[in-house]
C-alpha cells in the first residue's frame, strides 16, 4: 500500500506570487483562510506563510499550536519576535533574496554615499555603486565583522556620526528596532552637509519624518527619497507637507515590488519553511 507523504498543514495568510502558491501547493496542505474565517488560523496553525500581516503578541499567545511563520522578504518588524521566541515559534525569512531589486531603486534616486547597515542590501548598494560610478564610500554597521568589505575597497568603515557628516547621500539598511527607530533626528540632520540627500529604503521611522520635514525646510539638508513610510500605504492627510516639498521623492514601498523579486521571495519563503518543517 503506498501512503500519501505527509504534508505539513500551512496557512497562507496573505497574497504571495502564483508561482509561489502552486509551489505551495505541491509542498504543503495549504488554506487560505477568508472573511469571516479568517481568524481561524489562530486555532489550528501549525505553520504560517506571510508577507505584510501584523503578527501581534496576542496572536502568537493565542495560536497555541504554531511552530513556525515563513515570511516573505527580510523586515519582519510586524511580527512580534520576542512573542514568537517566548512561544517558541521559528521565524524563518528571506534575506538577501531582494537585496538587488531594493539596491537598484537606491541607484535611482542617488548618485554617491554614505551606508548605515551593511548587510545584504546595503552591501549590493556599495557594490553597485562603486561599480557604476567608483564611489568611496563611508559606512557604518556594528554588528558585522570587519573583512566582510575587503571586497569593496573603496569603503571605509566609519563611525555613524562620521558617516552622517561625510555623505553625500546617505541611505540607511538598518531592520526597524527599538535602537534604529528615529535614527535619524532633527539634530543628526544638523550635523550633515547642506547639500545632502537622505534615502530611506529600509523602513518608516528609522527617519524622524516630523524632522525630516522641518530639515528640508530649514534648509539642513538638500532633499530626500523615501520609500518606506511610517503609516503605508501612505495617505495624503498625513504626508502633504512633505510631498509638497520640491526635493522630496516618495514611492511606495516598492523597492522589492518586481514580478521576479515577488516571485523569487515568496518561493523561497516556501522552501525555506518546508525545510524547516522537515527537520
Ligand atoms: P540584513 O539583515 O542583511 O542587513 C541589515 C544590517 O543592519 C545588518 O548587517 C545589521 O548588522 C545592521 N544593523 C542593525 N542595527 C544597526 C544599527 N543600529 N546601526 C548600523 N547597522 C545596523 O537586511 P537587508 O536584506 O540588508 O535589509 C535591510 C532592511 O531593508 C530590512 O530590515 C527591511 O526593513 C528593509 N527592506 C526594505 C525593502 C523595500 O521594499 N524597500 C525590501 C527589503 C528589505
């Protein structure tokens, strides 16, 4: 008799690239839990995939049976991470798999740098920019070891008060933590060059948004790029004053938005959880 191979039950509760969902589909007994079901996954989850849901502490409490969340794409800044290691619930995502799409969008809107966060996006931004344009660059990352830049060498490692006072451009890679959140504060931006730029690709709030306002109309800084905002999508009751300023360009959060990018994340977001499940 041959019996079925288990396939682990996974809840997938937000949009993930089709090709994504029929690799799902293959690997896992795969819901996509609806109104008014959509709750329903609290109860019974084993497994998660996501991409935006928020993931709150209550939700993790509640979902007694859950042992691991795929998540596409790297930020997982809407999931309550110290819920999920209490619970011991695995956080399994895809870093780096995004890092050039992201890293591309960057080059559009700059064109020399200082970097706060150095790993895979803020490294490809580095790579690319040298590059393209032999940049020098000044960079900032505690948290990684020294020889990971021996391959970039025209990037030196810096302290975060010289990089915001050297760049020309300064473009943050940083998670959204508790230490990033409001990063970046009327007074850093006192300290930096007057014809600077600041590219927030990372996430909304690592840039005090209120300062960053009052800086481009203080004339501290140049101009901005944003693609990450505090309150997404963002609305134009909150963000007026700031799109109105002609040195300011704001997109979407759609640095990882490609059809190849949503594609290959989502993929990978399955795959890694399928390994995960099988250890
Ligand atoms: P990563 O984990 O490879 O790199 C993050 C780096 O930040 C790490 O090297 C870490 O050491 C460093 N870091 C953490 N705290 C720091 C601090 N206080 N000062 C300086 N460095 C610090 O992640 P990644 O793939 O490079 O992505 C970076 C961020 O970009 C993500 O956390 C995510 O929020 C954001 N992101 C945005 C988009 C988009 O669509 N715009 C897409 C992907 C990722």
């Amino acid at each position: 008799e041959v019996t079925a191979a288990y396939k682990p039950t996974v809840y997938l509760l937000d949009d993930f690239h089709p090709i994504a969902v029929k690799r799902a589909k293959a690997l896992f007994n795969l819901i996509t839990p609806t109104h008014p079901d959509w709750q329903s996954w609290r109860e019974n989850a084993e497994f998660l995939l996501v991409k935006g849901s928020t993931l709150t502490a209550s939700d993790i409490k509640a979902a007694s049976k859950l042992r691991a969340i795929g998540k596409q794409g790297v930020g997982i800044d809407k999931i309550d991470a110290q819920a999920c290691k209490d619970a011991g619930v695995a956080i399994i995502n895809t870093p780096g798999v995004n890092a050039t799409a992201v890293a591309e969008l960057v080059l559009t809107l700059t064109m020399t740098l200082g970097l706060i966060g150095m790993g895979n996006i803020g490294k490809r931004v580095a790579e690319i920019f040298q590059g393209a344009f032999g940049s020098s660059i000044v960079a900032y990352d505690p948290f990684m070891p020294a020889d990971v830049w021996d391959d970039l060498p025209h990037t030196r490692i810096s302290t975060p008060a010289e990089v915001i006072e050297a760049a020309d451009v300064l473009s943050l890679h940083v998670p959204l933590t508790a230490s990033t959140r409001d990063m970046l504060t009327y007074k850093e931006k006192s300290m930096m060059r007057p014809e600077a730029i600041i590219i927030d690709a990372a996430r909304g709030g690592i840039v005090n948004e209120a300062d960053l306002c009052r800086a481009l109309s203080d004339g501290l800084i140049w101009g901005a790029g944003l693609d990450c905002h505090e309150e997404e999508p963002p609305t134009k009751a909150r963000y007026a004053a700031l799109w109105e300023h002609p040195r300011m360009v704001s997109t979407p959060h759609i640095g990882a938005a490609t059809n190849q990018t949503q594609m290959e994340t989502a993929v990978a977001a399955v795959e890694r959880l399928h390994a995960h499940t099988g250890e």
